[in-house]
C-alpha cells in the first residue's frame, strides 16, 4: 500500500468517531473500490487502531462472481435491523463449495467496517459515517488477484473487472468517497 495503512486508518477512525452515530448508536465505514487495489488491508487496519470494530468483507457476500447485482440489497438488508439498534445478519458465500454457508451476527452499537467492491450504494448513502475509496493501476490489481486465485480464474477475473466498471460508473461511487486513497 503506498499510502500508510495505519495512518489511514487513524484518520479515518478519528473522523467518524469525532462525527455522530449514523448506524443507530453505532457508525459505519465503507471501504470500496475495484477489486485487488488494499480495501481489505486497510480495514483491517482500522479494526487494530479501534478495539471491537466488526470488518463485513463483502465478497463473502456475494453469490458467487455473479454475485455482484444483489450485493446492494444484501448490505441494506444487513444494516437496516443495526440502523434500529437491533443485531443484524448476514450469511457467507462459500466460494470453494459454491453455496451459501453459516449466518453471522452482527451487534448493534459499535464501529462497522464494510468493505469490497460493491460495499457503498445510494440506497444505504444516509448510514454511512465515512466512504473510503481505495484504488491501484490497474495491471497491480489484476495481477494481486491472478497471484492469489490462479492463472485458471483470468476469465472470471476478467469479467469481473468489466462488472465492477459498469457498477462502479452506474453509481458514481468514487464521486461520493469522502477520501480516496491511491495503493501501490
């Protein structure tokens, strides 16, 4: 990650602790951008700079590589309870076994990191305490993810990428981050 990941994470951390709850009692941070670019790093970076942060990585969200048009309405389905100071949930995609897995609960009241491409959308734009946008050159970002899934998965790979561009383009998402962070 070019840009620090802990003092990202700080930053981010103090500005929506210092701002008022937005997720109930509790706050929510999204990191988005395209796939293989540090979302994941940077997450968990917050979650070591704030105790007790519960990370949501979205790709465990996602019914498989076409999982990304029904991530929105699974992430509103999450937060909608947590947003009335209820537990929420959501249940895993096991990519290896190619269903659904477990069901995770979330409690309500604390800090929320969602994080994966797809994680922001207008529909839950009014929970958000802070959209972090992270990014990378492209040729990085297809080779982070070749190095972790395998040269057989380039055409999912691939198609992937034209699906996160077309979404990504479709709801403006990095127009609406309130910092976006450059990796390298």
């Amino acid at each position: 990650m070019a840009a620090d990941p802990d003092g990202v994470a700080r930053e981010v951390a103090e500005q929506v602790l210092a701002a008022p709850p937005t997720l109930g009692r509790g706050r929510l941070v999204c990191i988005d951008g395209p796939a293989g670019s540090g979302k994941t790093t940077l997450a968990e970076a917050v979650a070591r700079i704030v105790p007790g942060t519960d990370i949501v990585h979205c790709d465990e969200l996602l019914e498989g590589w076409g999982g990304l048009p029904g991530l929105a309405a699974t992430v509103q389905s999450l937060l909608t309870p947590l947003a009335a100071d209820r537990p929420g949930e959501w249940r895993r995609w096991d990519w290896l076994a190619d269903g659904w897995a477990e069901t995770h609960v979330v409690r309500p009241g604390g800090l929320l990191v969602l994080e994966g491409v797809g994680c922001w959308s207008p529909a839950i734009a009014g929970l958000v305490g802070h959209l972090v946008w992270v990014e990378a050159d492209s040729g990085l970002r297809l080779a982070r993810g070749i190095a972790r899934d395998g040269e057989a998965m380039r055409p999912q790979w691939e198609q992937w990428r034209h699906d996160e561009d077309a979404l990504f383009a479709r709801l403006g998402t990095r127009d609406h981050a309130d910092l976006v962070v450059t990796t390298g």
